[in-house]
C-alpha cells in the first residue's frame, strides 16, 4: 500500500526543517517522521536531502511572487506587496530559509549550492524588473541592496529578536516605490 502524503506537504515541511534546524540539522529521517511517512518512501519522492533543496527554494520563490500587481501598470503595487511579503516572512518566521540554506551548503553539496545560487539571483532579478517598470535608475543595484538589508536584518531577529532593522530595512525599501522617492 503506498502511503499518500502530497509533494507540496513533503516540500513545505522541509521548508521548515530547513529553516529550523538548516541544511546539516535537517534529516530525512526528521522530515519523514514530520509528513507520516517511512523514511524509505520519502526516498522515492525524493532520492536526498540535497535533491529537497531546489524544491524547497521553488516553493518558497512561487509564494514571494505570486500574484503580484502587474509591474507594467503598478510598479509601485508590485513593490510594496513584494517587500511587505518578504518581511512578513522574516517576521513570522525569524530567517530565510535560502539564507540559512546559502550558509549550510557547501562544495559536496553543489546542487543545493546552485539552487541557493539561483534563488537569490531570480529573487535579486524579479525585484529589479519591478524597479524597472518603474524607471528607478540602476534597478539591479538596488533590488540587490534592498534583498541584502532585508537579509542582514534577519540576524538581528534571531540573535537578539530584535525587529527593528527588519522595519528600517523595510522603511528604506518603501521609499523607493513614492514618488520621486531614492533608497536610503
């Protein structure tokens, strides 16, 4: 009898191992126990760990991007909902799950390193598309200083739990997307 747990349940509690416990604290031993699965049958779903990784990051990218407002007609909509959804992540949450993956994979895991990889840079290049609709000069630079602060705050939420960089970091975001406004 195969035992019938859904891959976007599989995907999402490995979202949340990975964001608890991060690559090396992650089993799949841990994630089988979390879906009701036998480890063995997650291993048909998924050969590794490390295979878990672009899945994860997919899941997570779809989620920061769906639905946004069209950028061609609100540029402004499309930022704000963006941000707002990227800290209401950090806020709930307390990290990145790509973040804590980026610092947990490493050359023998070079799959899950280019899947972080490639995260970050579809994320960075979304942002700046946005920016771009907008005519905000070097739209690149900014969508990567933007994900940056919003990244770097997330040590202080979880070293100290300290929410007040997130919201700095937001502010400064937001004031890109107001009229005639320029990051801080």
């Amino acid at each position: 009898m195969r035992e019938t747990v859904s891959i976007h349940r599989i995907v999402a509690e490995a979202r949340e191992l990975f964001r608890d416990r991060g690559y090396e604290g992650a089993s799949m031993r841990d994630l089988a126990d979390r879906v009701g699965l036998r480890p063995q049958s997650l291993y048909t779903r998924f050969a590794s760990k490390e295979s878990l990784v672009r899945a994860v990051l997919a899941m997570t990218l779809d989620d920061a991007l769906a639905d946004l407002p069209d950028p061609a007609t609100d540029w402004r909509g499309a930022w704000r909902t963006l941000i707002g959804r990227i800290a209401k992540t950090f806020e709930t949450r307390e990290r990145c799950v790509g973040l804590h993956l980026a610092y947990g994979v490493t050359a023998r895991t070079p799959d899950a390193q280019d899947a972080v990889r490639a995260f970050f840079v579809r994320l960075r290049d979304a942002m700046a598309g946005i920016l771009d609709a907008g005519k905000v000069s070097e739209p690149a630079s900014v969508a990567a200083d933007t994900l940056a602060q919003l990244e770097g705050a997330t040590l202080w939420i979880t070293t100290e739990g300290n929410m007040a960089p997130l919201r700095h970091a937001v502010e400064r975001a937001l004031r890109v997307a107001d009229p005639g406004g320029k990051p801080a």
